[in-house]
C-alpha cells in the first residue's frame, strides 16, 4: 500500500482536477479527509483521526478538533459536490460521445434518524454517487416527494446535455410530480409501481392490480399507458410480469439456500404488516412504468437498479458484516442533516477515487505483475469494483505501489481534461445551488 503522504499527494491532485473547491486550503482539507477515509477504509471518527496524515506528532484530542474542522467544511455539501461529481463520473465511465444512456439509479437508506436519498451513476454493478439529499425519519408529512423532485433537478441542472440519461427506481417514488419532473428534464425513466397505483391504459383510468390477472405465470405482457392526469401525464409503457427465478450456482449451496428462505419469511412477515396482516398476493410480480419501447429493455434496464443497493451496502457493512465504511454507525449520532449531508459527502468522494482504483485493477489488460496480485485475493474471482479498489489500495506487499500511483494520477489527469460541467436552462433558479460559504472568525 501508498504510504499516507505519498496517498495524500495523489488524491490532491483529484481534488484539485476534480474543481468542487475554488480554495487551495479547501483543496487540501478535502484530500486530507479523503486520504483518511482510503487509509482506514472507515467512516468512524476515530478511525479518520489516526489516518489523518500530520507533519509532526499531534495529539489525539488535537486531531478530534482538526477533524472536526474538517468536517464542518461547507465544501462537503452537495450544492458544491454535485456539479464536480456528475463532471468526474461521466468522465470516468465515458459516456461523452459514446452514443448512449447513462442509468441513474435513485434510492435511499435509512440510518437511525436520517433518511438518505441518494442518486448515482451506475457503473460496473456499482453506483457512483452524485447527489444527495436528506430528511429526518419519520419524514415530514408532505415533504417526500419534493425532496426527492429537488434532488433531480439539482443534478440535472449541471448534467451535460449531450449525455442521455435514464432513471431506475423502486416503487416508493411513483407520483406524478416525480414522472413530470423527468420529462421537464427530458429524461427517460425505469420505475417499479405499485399495485395500488392509478395508470390509464385504453383510455381507461385503473389500478395497476387490474391488469395482473390479464398475465400469465412466466408471460410478460407491455401496454401504452399514462401515470396521470391533466398537464402533469406520463406517457409510456406498462409492463407487468413474473418469470421463475434461477439460482445462480455459486448460491445454491445449503447454506445459502437456508439464508434466502430465512430472508424470504422476513420478507413475507414485512409485508404482512403493511397489508393488515395478509401478504399482499402482487408482491412477486414485477410492474414497471418505462420509457423503453420493448419488454427485454425494460426488465434490462431495471436491472440496474440493483447496485446501489449493493454500494449501500459496502457504505454500512461490508460484504462480510466487517469490512464496510460503517455509513450506519455514523450518521445516527448526528444532528443536523447538514451534518449528515457533509459525512456522505466524504463517502460520495471515497467512492468515486476508489472504484477508478477498483476498475483499472481488474481490467484484462492491467499489467502481468497486477493480475498476478489479483489472483491472490480471492478463489471465486467474485469481486465487486468497490472490494478491488479497497484491496488494491490496501495491498500489504507492495507490488502494486508503481502501478497505483500511475493508476490514480491518470485518473486525475482524465478528470482534468473533461470539460466542465454545463448548467442547463430550466425554470428552477440554479444560483442557490452554491451557497457563499460563511467566513470563520480567527480563534
């Protein structure tokens, strides 16, 4: 692994080509943050604190104070985020000039008292976060819909417009307010409904749970359908069906086999206490509102809604339950959701330096010394883009020492030479979205 300095030295250079921060000293309290987050491969406080990197030998009470500081950054906001985020995750993914969608996935996660939204770019099974919002848990009557409506504008108001963009999301977010904001964006959208939700279909105004019989077990059927009424309707497709699901073999042991019927009844006994208490019978079909002309690209395309459940999950946990940034431990003893906002911020920039480590190590044509260290790490070769880039950026031999430091400037330098990212003309004032960051009096 890079030593922290040598880290730092690397990472500056992203924060610098990235531009979330017209300040030099906003520049280095960003790299200093994120240098400690790859160091400790943790979000806990105590972790960031021994990882951060210092000249001399500084106390650990001084070190709370200074990250602290760091902390409070008003650099970390996704106002100030977002347009160098969506900048750096199109140029990494290349999707300027290659002709096709780029897939947001929406969704959110709760941890304790905060619920975050989070809106990303999928990218190899994984998600890179661009944006994000969030709200206090139980959340505010009447305030779901509007926040999750400004968090797509925000994002949209600095997405390239030569750059196609098209949503995948669970069934919570289906309103007409949500489906409108997406067409006033000219973007195209993938969203589960539910069964209870109104779409009219013939020109007839219906519950989705109306069509359900009209499917066969293993069909998948499409219909023209609109989601609302008046000057907010949706047009689009209507897809509903319920095909058998096939074990992948690596999961078709025992062991996993028992997981997935203990996950199963969890699920069962879930949605029995939304239902007053019988499981609803159209929980296993699929319903989907698309924009996608067929059935296969439909079911393709919500596909992809899958890895930020899986990006989720290495912000908390990890694969393992030990090996994740710990995102749930942290955020519930926040106050503020600003402060919540500025910690996912932190991981928001973790992710997108360690998932360029993450692909660039496990490409075909990484050089022999490389693949010879990848082979290493595991017997199955199941890795996801956020495990490599952890493993590459931990490696305790030392082999991939060169070859990172190449690897990350190059990340930079691409970065650096995309061009910045555009304001797209909308009804919504976009000025709000950088707030002047308020002067601290000398201590």
């Amino acid at each position: 692994m890079l030593s922290p300095w040598t880290l730092y030295s690397l990472v500056l250079l992203w924060m610098q080509a990235l531009g979330c921060c017209p300040h030099r000293t906003g520049q280095h309290a960003l790299a200093s943050l994120v240098t400690a987050l790859l160091t400790a491969q943790s979000l806990q406080r105590t972790a960031l604190m021994r990882a951060l990197v210092s000249p001399r030998t500084v106390p650990a009470r001084q070190r709370y104070r200074r990250l602290g500081r760091l902390l409070d950054s008003p650099w970390l906001s996704p106002a100030w985020l977002t347009p160098a985020l969506v900048r750096a995750a199109v140029a990494l993914v290349g999707a300027v000039g290659a002709g096709r969608a780029v897939r947001l996935a929406l969704d959110s996660v709760r941890c304790g008292r905060w619920e975050i939204f989070t809106v990303g770019v999928v990218w190899h099974g994984r998600v890179l976060v661009v944006g994000w919002a969030v709200l206090p848990y139980p959340w505010p009557k009447g305030r779901f819909t509007p926040t999750v409506c400004a968090l797509l504008r925000q994002v949209g108001a600095v997405w390239p417009s030569e750059v196609a963009v098209e949503v995948v999301a669970d069934r919570a977010f289906a309103s007409a307010a949500f489906f409108c904001t997406l067409q006033q964006l000219g973007w195209g959208w993938t969203v589960r409904l539910q069964a209870r939700h109104w779409i009219t279909v013939g020109g007839a105004r219906q519950q989705t749970r109306a069509l359900v019989p009209q499917v066969r077990e293993g069909q998948w059927r499409a219909w023209a359908a609109t989601y609302g009424t008046g000057p907010m309707a949706a047009a689009g497709t209507l897809v509903i069906g319920r095909g058998p699901y096939v074990v992948p073999a690596h999961q078709s042991n025992p062991g996993s086999l028992r997981h997935r019927l203990q996950r199963a009844a969890r699920r069962v006994q879930h949605a029995a206490s939304k239902h007053r208490g019988v499981a609803s019978p159209f929980e296993s079909w699929v319903i989907l509102f698309t924009t996608e002309p067929t059935v296969m690209a439909a079911r393709n395309a919500y596909r992809q809604r899958w890895p930020i459940e899986g990006t989720y999950r290495d912000a908390q946990s990890g694969w393992d339950g030990h090996h994740g940034w710990g995102l749930d431990r942290v955020v519930p003893t926040l106050a503020t959701p600003e402060a919540v906002a500025r910690v996912v911020g932190v991981w928001a920039l973790g992710v997108l330096v360690q998932s360029w480590v993450g692909d660039q190590v496990g490409r075909p044509t990484a050089p022999p010394p490389v693949q010879q260290v990848v082979t290493q790490w595991t017997t199955t070769g199941r890795l996801s883009l956020w495990a490599r880039g952890r493993l590459a950026l931990t490696d305790p031999s030392g082999a991939l020492r060169p070859w990172l430091a190449d690897t990350l400037r190059a990340g930079a330098a691409g970065i650096a030479a995309a061009p910045k990212a555009g304001r797209r003309l909308t009804r919504w004032p976009v000025t709000s979205l950088r707030p002047t960051p308020t002067k601290r009096k000398a201590a």
